[in-house]
C-alpha cells in the first residue's frame, strides 16, 4: 500500500512539474502555443539547463579550482551542444573570450567552433518553401542537398537559380531558430541571473545582452 501512495506521490511531483516547466517555456517564448512538438522541445532545454545548472553550481560550492572549471566546462558543453541553436553561440563566443573567462571554458568550448549541427534536406526544403511560399524547383534549376558549411543558427547551400542560372549561395536557418531565440535568449539571461545571484564574482550580464542581440 505504500509504495502504490510513493508511486502516486511521485506521479503527482512529476505531473506539477511538467506543468510548470511547460508554463516556463510559455512564459518565455508564447508562439510556442502554436507548436506542440516544439513546446517539448523548449521543455527539454529548460530541463536541461535546470539540471546541469544545479550540478554546476553545487560543484563549485565545494571550491572553484582548475579541476572544477574543467568539469564544468564540459558539463556546459554537452548541455548548449544538446540545446541547440542559440546556446551553441553562447559556446562560440565563450570560446573567444581568453581574457575573460577561465582557461578551461575556452578549451573545451572551441570545439563548439567546429562541431555545429546540419539541417536534414527534408527541412530545409520545407523552411524554403515556407518561406517563400512556392515549390523549390520553381525557383532553382540545381540546389545541392549537402550545405557546404553548417553553423549554430543556420548553413549554406549552393544552387543555381532558374530565372538567371547564375549560381548563389542560399543561407537557411535551421528549423524553429528564428521562433525559438528570443525565448531561448530569456532563458539564458535568467540562468546568468541566477548565477550573479549565487556568486558574487560571476559578471557575465553583458553575455546574456550579447544573446538578446543577436536573437
């Protein structure tokens, strides 16, 4: 009988919590509405940054040291990689900032430089086509499948436009980046928020400015 009111307890927890972490994600980003799939997603990243922020943190409340920034540096990684979009230029400009934050972070966060993510054809042409309102081979005679380079907001491909044949260059942006940077940008100034708030030395607001900017 316990363990039937444990699992229900736990059941209600879990419950309250998704809802107010989907609350959350309404909260910073209201078109969200409009997408259930990518209301899970939001979700997933505020988690994400919930949970690696908190071992973060608890981390270097036990002492701030070489050893710790390194752990928390690839801790860091692997939660902006995992998000996506926005969160891997948070790793892009950390990775150029030697005079500014720790040794460590730069190290581990060059390599969000050259590990970004690639878009399927299947989306881009569909974010194409969206965006312009018609079919892709009513407006290109050859688009390559394969971007020739991919960053974190969005890649290139070349192609060969069917009005003039002159061949471009097409940048596209990955799915759901435009929508989901503004609150993704929230997001990350509140969790920079939090950490002037708990430790007094960390002074990254103008990070969280640099974000909003370019969102």
């Amino acid at each position: 009988y316990w363990q039937m009111r444990a699992i229900k307890r736990l059941a209600q927890i879990g419950g309250a919590g998704a809802l107010g972490v989907g609350a959350f994600a309404l909260y910073t980003n209201p078109r969200l509405k409009e997408n259930p799939l990518q209301l899970l997603k939001a979700m997933g990243r505020i988690m994400r940054c919930f949970c690696y922020g908190n071992v973060i943190m608890l981390d270097y409340m036990r002492g701030i040291n070489t050893e710790a920034h390194h752990r928390n540096a690839e801790r860091m990684y692997k939660c902006l990689m995992a998000n996506g979009g926005i969160y891997i230029k948070v790793g892009q400009i950390l990775s150029q900032l030697s005079f500014l934050v720790p040794d460590e972070y730069v190290e581990v966060m060059e390599r969000a430089c050259q590990e970004c993510p690639e878009s399927s054809f299947k989306n881009v042409k569909k974010i194409i086509e969206e965006d312009l309102g018609r079919p892709l081979d009513s407006i290109y005679d050859n688009f390559e499948e394969k971007p020739v380079a991919s960053a974190s907001l969005a890649q290139v491909h070349k192609a060969i436009l069917k009005s003039t044949g002159e061949q471009v260059a097409v940048k596209v942006q990955h799915e759901w980046v435009r929508e989901s940077c503004p609150g993704d940008a929230r997001l990350i100034e509140i969790c920079v928020d939090v950490g002037e708030l708990i430790f007094k030395q960390f002074k990254y607001k103008w990070l969280a400015e640099e974000i909003k900017r370019d969102a």
